[in-house]
C-alpha cells in the first residue's frame, strides 16, 4: 500500500501550467520539486488542498482563477517611456527591472513590449487576468525526516524554489 499525501509527508511532483482558454503551456518544472505538506506553502492553497489523499503515479488537474491568487490586472502597473531613456541593459522583451518606491518596497517589473520608439515594461504577474490548468504528477511521497520538517522540503542541491516557482507564478508575493 503507497503512502497519501497528508501532513508530515515528503512529496516530489513535477507540473505543468496550461492555459485554460487557448490551451498554450505556459510553464513546466524543469525538475521536480519537492516539499513536505503541510509545513511548506510553495504551491497555492488551492493545489495543496487537491493534493490532500493523493498517492504517487497519481495525475491531477487543478483549474485556478490566477486573480484569486495574484489580484486582478491593475493597469496603472503598466509603464511606457521613450526607448532612449531606457539604458540599454532592459531593452529586450522579458527583461526583468526591479523598481523601488519611497517606502524603499520593490517590485518587479517585465519589459512586456518594444517598438522603435518606446519600451512598456508591467508590474502585474503574467499570470494575472488568466483561467489556467495545473497538471500535477505525484512522483514519491513517502515520511517526512526531522531536518525535512524543519525546513519545509529536502536539499535540491542549492536550487533556491521560491525563485524557480515565482518565475512560474506559482506562489503569490505582493507588495502594496
């Protein structure tokens, strides 16, 4: 008998995040990820919930509204300036600028679009305003050692995940 997903266990599980309208894969693990249930909120509340009971072989689909986690789209997050006053380092779609306020908060920023006379960059998630599928594949779940618990998931061998699964839009960070 396999062991389920609840509490105290470790779980390894690669995924992939679809589009639910066009049907587009907008981002897959690249590796797996692991983490132990129910001391780690890597995954939405909504995954981790769909996860509960499950065992590894099992394949679920798990539809998200992505502005219940990242807010709805906020237009005034959406900058468009003269290229030429844009150094040359973020004149390239994708693009990553951190901004700071007065408050000395950040926040990110994606150069979205680039014309021959202007650059948009958008501090909205790229997954606010989207329906999407995650497909999640259980791959080990098994009991949770004390060093695991402790610290939420097992040694990936230096890979920081809260980095990799932002870029996916996996976890929600917000800064008012």
């Amino acid at each position: 008998m396999s062991d389920s997903i609840k509490d105290n266990k470790l779980v390894e599980l690669s995924y992939k995040v679809t589009d639910a309208k066009s049907g587009q894969v907008l981002s897959a693990v690249e590796f797996p990820i692991a983490y132990v249930h129910g001391h780690n909120d890597i995954l939405a509340p909504q995954v981790l919930e769909e996860l509960e009971g499950k065992a590894a072989g099992d394949i679920i689909n798990v539809p998200i509204d992505c502005n219940a986690i990242f807010g709805p789209r906020d237009e005034s997050l959406v900058f468009t300036d003269l290229i030429k006053n844009v150094p040359e380092q973020y004149r390239e779609i994708g693009t990553t600028i951190t901004m700071e306020n007065d408050k000395g908060e950040t926040k990110n920023f994606i150069v979205t679009r680039i014309d021959d006379e202007t650059l948009t960059i958008d501090g909205n998630n790229p997954m606010c305003g989207r329906q999407v599928v995650f497909t999640l594949e259980i791959l080990t779940v098994r009991d949770a050692s004390d060093e695991e618990i402790e610290s939420g998931g097992k040694d990936n061998d230096g890979i920081d995940l809260d980095e990799a699964l932002m870029t996916h839009g996996v976890k929600a960070h917000s800064i008012n």
